[in-house]
C-alpha cells in the first residue's frame, strides 16, 4: 500500500476570554500557558496512557479547532483523530472525550455553556447536551446527537449568536446557514432564519460583535478575500468589505474576485471597535478598512487570531505540522499586536515585551529555533493547506473502492 502524504495543519490560537491562559494548537499538540501563573501548563487526561506535559500530545492527529467558552471555564479541541475533549481550564483536565464518525472540522459553545456543537468533514452538526457540568468532574454517559445538516459540504466554522438565539454554520460552497436553536436541541433543529449568500468563495470564518446594539450584525471572511457584513435575521448583505484590495495586496481585475489561490481571509475576531483593523460603523451599517499592521522582516501568515479585551490585544500565530523537508516539522510563531484600537498606534510586540516573555514563547513555539527558510517554506504550505483543507479531493477511479474498503468510520451508537 502507498504511503499517503501527511496533510498540513495550519496552527491555531485561543485566548482565555479573561487573558488568564491562552493555547495554541499545531499538528496534534496542544501548548497551554498560564498568564496569571507565568508558567506552561500541565495537561491532564485520564484517558490518555499517562499524564504529561503540556507540549504533549492528547490528539493522535490533527487538531483542527480550538475556543473557550464565552466566560472562560470550558475549552474544547478536535480533529482529524475524530475525537472532540472538553477541557475544564481550572484544572486543565480533560473532563469528556467523545468519539465521532468522521474528521471534526469546527466546534461551538453554547454561551450559556450547556451545549457543545461540533461539525464533520461529511456536513453534519452534532450537539451534547453538558448542561450542570462540573468543571472538576468529569462528563459521564454524554452521547452526540444530529442537529442539522450541510449535505455532504464541508463546515468550515460554527457559532453561536451572543443571545444563543441562533447557531450559524457557514460551509465550503459559498453558504451562510442561520438556524433557529431550539429549546429541546436533542431533537434536531429544524426551522431555518436565513441564509447569507453572496460570498464567491469558500467561507472561511465567521464572528459576532458583542455588545448588545450590535448582536444582530455578522462578519464572514472568504477565500474571496472579502470581509461581508450581514443582518441575522434576515440574512441581508449589508456591505462588503475587499480587503486585499484595500490593503494593496491584490490589483483589482474589474470583477470583484481574488485571482485563484490568493488572498483568502482566513481568521476574523471582534474588538470593541471593529473586526481585526476594520471599522465597523453602526448607524451606516458599513466596514471600512481602517489600517493595516505589518509585520516586518519575517514571511509572516497568520492562520488564526485570538483577542484580549482587558488588554487590547490581538494574538496571531502562524505555523503548521508536517512540514515536508523541515527539520523541525511542526512549528508555529506567535506574536501580540498591542494598540488596536483605531485612535491608537498599533505595535507588534519585541518578544521581551510580550506577555509571558520567553516562558511563553518556549511553551507555545518550543524551543528549537526557526529560520527564514523555513518561514518562506511554511508560508507557501499554509496557503496550499487552507486552500486544500476546503476544496473536494478528487480520487482516480481505480483507487475509490480500495479506499472504501480501508475506511475507517466509527459508527455511534444511539
């Protein structure tokens, strides 16, 4: 049998809703550190062969979604491993891991933290019901259940509405979905808002403005290189944001696309004054890029961002595993813009003026050094990598019932 080529995962980034910890996940690793603390964390998993550090691997492959739970006491990871681990972030502990039937691609938490969603690589969202949870016990005789489906469409990200009214999944064909979440979720939902049509591309991300007057305004960023600014309910396009063009990274071909493989937006995060370095103003229902942040001197893609309220902080990091030719084949780089609001300088922070330091960097990136070639090397895999992660392999015909034969599905009992 042919040795299959490792897939590229591109790094991930989370931070604690209250700046206490923030975690970064690259290939199957998950890296946690304490800010509070100033020390890496340990994580604990009994159902894991044995406890260890916190550069050790509880995933047995990619880790393809990371988030807290709006105030900060759940954490949740998955991925190709089919397997989804709710952490508690008091302890560290894994307190449930649950098995699916095919590759995660995106998970949610309910606000109210009683449901954890998560979508499969097949179109499928799943729900568990965790409601009375207690972060130092452990989850016991929890089974996913269907919530609703895409139809064979990648799920490219889950949310959550700020009220918990709505649970919006976006997919690989272009489609914004806006269900109704019911008040018994055991039993599907069923009845659809709207859907928010108008990207050209993949929809990479969605996000939410927070606070209250701005609950019923959505953010979609696209492998279009837009950023769309929609109404929930009734899944109208407000206005539409071409980033790359603004931010000089493309020339405009007349028509309102990025040229093939560019300039895709991979990550979006809400401040309290816009999305990343957009202006968000609310009365004219309009996005305006407001200013660009370089990072200079490194090839720099970020692949996923995590925002600190408290601090105004927006985290990036870039990297990705199975790096072919690399000596160090799973890495990643973190960094802090600090000073992001729009009436303020925004500063990329020197490593000795980030939070954490050098304890930080040596948790989250290891300690091994990486050098410009890699970055260039890892740069080009991180584009291939979103760009693959979305598109549907095509397999020759000889090879479709070998594969059939090998699958591995874990079918769930009900």
């Amino acid at each position: 049998m042919e040795e299959t080529e490792a897939e590229v995962a591109p790094a991930l980034i989370a931070v604690h809703p209250h700046r206490s910890s923030v975690a970064v996940a690259v290939g199957c690793d998950l890296r946690v550190f304490d800010l509070l603390a100033g020390v890496g964390v340990t994580l604990l998993d009994d159902s894991s062969s044995s406890s260890s550090s916190s550069s050790s691997s509880f995933h047995k492959d990619s880790i393809r979604a990371i988030r807290f739970s709006a105030n900060g006491k759940l954490f949740v990871s998955a991925g190709d491993d089919k397997t989804l681990k709710i952490w508690s972030s008091i302890s560290w502990r894994c307190i449930f891991t649950l098995s699916s039937e095919k590759r995660i691609s995106a998970v949610a938490i309910s606000n109210n933290e009683s449901y954890v969603c998560f979508a499969d690589k097949f179109g499928v969202v799943w729900v568990v019901d965790i409601t009375g949870f207690d972060a130092n016990q452990p989850l016991l005789d929890k089974k996913p259940t269907p919530l609703l489906s895409h139809y064979c469409s990648i799920i490219t990200s889950l949310e959550f509405s700020p009220d918990d009214r709505f649970i919006l999944s976006a997919d690989r064909d272009f489609k914004i979905r806006v269900t109704n979440f019911p008040n018994k979720p055991l039993n599907g939902a069923h009845e659809i808002q709207s859907f928010c049509l108008g990207h050209t591309e993949f929809v990479s991300c969605l996000a939410f403005f927070q606070a209250q007057e701005y609950q019923q305004h959505l953010l979609s960023g696209s492998g279009d290189s837009t950023v769309r600014l929609w109404d929930v309910s009734s899944g109208a396009l407000l206005d539409t944001c071409e980033v790359a063009n603004k931010a000089g990274l493309l020339e405009s071909n007349g028509n309102g696309k990025s040229e093939e493989h560019g300039h895709a937006v991979t990550d979006l995060c809400t401040t309290l004054d816009g999305v990343a370095l957009l202006s968000h103003n609310v009365s004219a229902q309009t996005l305006t890029l407001a200013k660009v942040v370089s990072i200079e001197g490194e090839a720099f893609v970020p692949t996923s961002l995590g925002y600190a309220p408290s601090a105004r902080e927006l985290w990036i990091v870039t990297g990705v595993s199975s790096l072919p030719g690399c000596s160090h084949p799973s890495f990643a780089r973190v960094r802090v813009i600090s000073g992001i609001d729009i009436e303020q300088e925004a500063v990329v922070l020197e490593d000795e003026k980030m939070p954490g330091g050098e304890k930080l960097l040596e948790t989250l990136q290891g300690t091994a050094s990486v050098d410009e070639n890699v970055f260039l090397a890892a740069a080009e895999a991180v584009k291939a990598a979103m760009h693959n992660l979305l598109i549907k392999k095509q397999y020759p015909s000889e090879s479709r019932e070998s594969r059939k034969k090998t699958r591995n599905d874990r079918k769930l009992k009900q």
